[in-house]
C-alpha cells in the first residue's frame, strides 16, 4: 500500500485581504511566543514553516494560521518508495475496519466541508462516506484517520520558530547598515537645516518634517523593520532636529565673538580694558583694610550705598570673591589685551547655558513640527 503523503507548510508571506499587518503580527507573535518584531520578519518573503508532516497537522497549521490573516499554502511532497501498491479493484478491506470520516478542518480557503475530505494523492474533494476517489481511485479508506490535532501541535512549534530567529531573523532591524543608514540620514537632516539657515537667515520648521521622513526611509530602504527600528528612527529624528538647531546657537555665538574682533566692537573692547587695569592698579596702591576698600568700592560706585561708611558687608564679600581676585591677577601678572579678551569670552560662554538658551529658542511652530517629524519616522518605518 503506498505510503500517506506529507505536506510542508509554507507561510507566502502576504496577508488576506481585510488584516492589518500590525495585528497580524501580534497574533503571530502571540501563537509563536516570539516578539511582534521577530513575527514580523516571518511575513517579510515566502519561507517554509514546518517539514514534512501528515495531513491533519499540516491543516491544522493552515486553519490556525489562516484564521489571524496569514496565506498559507500546504505543499505535498512525494510519498517514499514502497512495494507496488495493489491494484484498486483488488482491495478487499472488512467493512468494520473502515476509519471513521476525517475531522473537520474549517477557516481556510482551501480547507474541505464538514461533509467531504480531501483525497490525499489527486487533492480532490471527496464525500466523507466515499471508499475511493471518484477522481483518480485512490482508496480512501485505507487511509487512517488522525485524531484531532491539539492546540498544544501549533504552540509545540514555537520553539522551532524561535530557534530559526536566533538564526537568519536575528534582529535584522538591529544591524549595522539600518544603524549608519539612520545615523548618516539623521546627520545629513541636521546638515541641511544648518545650511537653510545660514543661506536663508531663517529656521524653516518643515524642514523637520522632511527629516523625520528621510531618516525612516533610510532605515526602511536598508532592511530595517520592527519596533525597535521605529524607536530608533523616532530618536535619530529628534538628535537631528536638536542638533541642527544647536548647532545654528553655535554659529551665532562665533558669530558674535567675532563682531567684538574688529571694528568698533574691537575699540570699545579695548576701552574696557584699560579702564578695567587701571581699577585694578588703584585697587593695589589704595586698598589696605575694609575702610579703604568700602571707599574704594563707593568711588567707583561699586556700592548703591548712600557713603562710603555704609558700603554693606554683603558687598564687600561679594567684591573679595569677584573681582578681588581678578585684580590682583591683572595687576601681578601684567595680563596683556588678548588674555584679558580670551578671559571675557570665556567667561561670558560660561555664564551662558547653552541648553537653556536652545530651549528658550524653540517656538510653537518648532514644537509642531518636532513632533510631525518625530510621527512621520516612525509611520514609515511601522508601514515598511
């Protein structure tokens, strides 16, 4: 008698129509005990499930993978060789050896009514109570019927599915290309906000939008896939969008300093400083005790006291924690122009927080289109 066939299970990698991918891949995740992510690498191309398995397993398969949306097709491969079968019209079987019928397998396109089977050997549906297939012949009641197949079959195959993830599905969305194909479409986003900027004098917001766009398709267009690459691609987005803006602060920083090297910034700098040295050489010369410095300090109302006399203590430890110090180093060291100038600068860069003035720069509109930006990444990557 020949051997039943066996099918493989192959998984086409589409859905039927009216299933949204993400719930699919939820389900999938949820019947295979693997994350959304590495479901959804499963539905990426066409691949084989499981091998070689008897008819009511391979339906089984079918039906529960069918029912959340999955096209599935079963491939019957060639019974092994066996001695010559015997002719149709020969086999005799006792009427009370006869199976009963198969059990049903409903929720997939191809699957067969409660009241026919499938012929294992022409695939034509036959009536339960047939003997042999109207079709080819084939003795249909020779074939042993399987018991029902548990759930536990599906759930057993998890392992097997998470044992090939480990392998050729290992995070594809987390490799290297989809990493510098982010990172190299975040920094050209940050790049030409920077550019816009200095050619046009004013931050275009929408351009944010296009960053969060570019940065997902780079992603996307590098194989990434998965939650993981949307959360990645949502934060590369943001560094961009900040890091661009950040780093037009920085120009008009060094635009400034640059004012204050030339011209009349430049003079009034000096002024500054020699005024500042010749303070600082009175200070020296004149300055003996906490008399003569609260003089000191009303005379070159340093104070917004009334006299001398009344100059706060407030503001003479304030004076010996500022300038006290400033002084005594213009003075001893002989600070020449550009050291005091480097000095000024320093100190005024670090008077300035940076992120705060970032922060206090950001409008309405930047806030809405950040968020656009942020959105738009992460829909084209959750679509791809």
């Amino acid at each position: 008698m020949e051997e039943p066939s066996t099918y493989n299970v192959v998984i086409e990698g589409q859905l039927h129509s009216g299933f949204d991918i993400e719930q699919v891949c939820d389900a999938l995740a949820a019947v295979f005990k693997v994350s959304p992510e590495k479901a959804a690498t499963l539905l990426k191309s066409r691949r084989v499930l499981k091998k070689d398995v008897d008819q009511a397993v391979a339906l089984k398969y079918k039906q529960k993978l069918e029912s959340i949306g999955v096209v599935v097709t079963l491939e019957r491969q060639a019974p092994p060789a066996s001695a010559p079968q015997e002719s149709p019209g020969l086999l005799l079987v006792p009427k009370d050896e006869e199976p009963d019928p198969e059990p049903s397998v409903s929720g997939g396109s191809s699957a067969p009514a409660k009241s026919q089977r499938l012929c294992p050997q022409c695939k034509s549906l036959q009536p339960v109570s047939a003997r042999r297939c109207e079709a080819c012949g084939f003795a249909l009641h020779q074939v042993t019927s399987k018991a029902a197949v548990p759930d536990a079959t599906i759930a057993s195959v998890s392992r097997e599915v998470q044992a090939a993830l480990k392998g050729d599905l290992t995070p594809a969305d987390m490799s290297t290309p989809v990493l510098l194909a982010g990172a190299a479409a975040a920094l050209a986003g940050a790049l030409i906000w920077y550019g816009i900027a200095m050619g046009t004098g004013y931050e275009v917001s929408f351009v944010a939008w296009v960053i969060g766009g570019g940065v997902g398709a780079a992603m996307v267009f590098a194989g990434g896939r998965g939650m993981t690459v949307t959360l990645i691609a949502c934060s590369l987005t943001l560094v961009s969008i900040m890091g661009g803006k950040y780093m037009i602060l920085l120009h008009a920083e060094s635009k400034l300093r640059a004012t204050y090297m030339s011209g009349p910034q430049l003079e009034e700098m000096k002024a500054d400083y020699h005024h500042e040295m010749g303070l600082a050489k009175q200070y020296v010369d004149d300055v003996y005790d906490t008399k003569s410095l609260k003089q000191f300090m009303f005379d070159n109302h340093m104070s917004l006291a009334a006299s001398a006399d009344k100059v706060s203590s407030d503001d003479v430890a304030l004076f010996n924690q500022q300038l006290k110090p400033r002084y005594e180093n213009d003075v001893y060291n002989k600070v020449s122009f550009q050291t005091w100038q480097s000095k000024v600068f320093s100190d005024t860069e670090q008077q300035m927080d940076n992120i705060s003035i970032l922060k206090s720069s950001l409008r309405v509109t930047d806030f809405i289109f950040l968020f656009l930006g942020i959105f738009t990444a992460y829909k084209v990557v959750r679509k791809a």
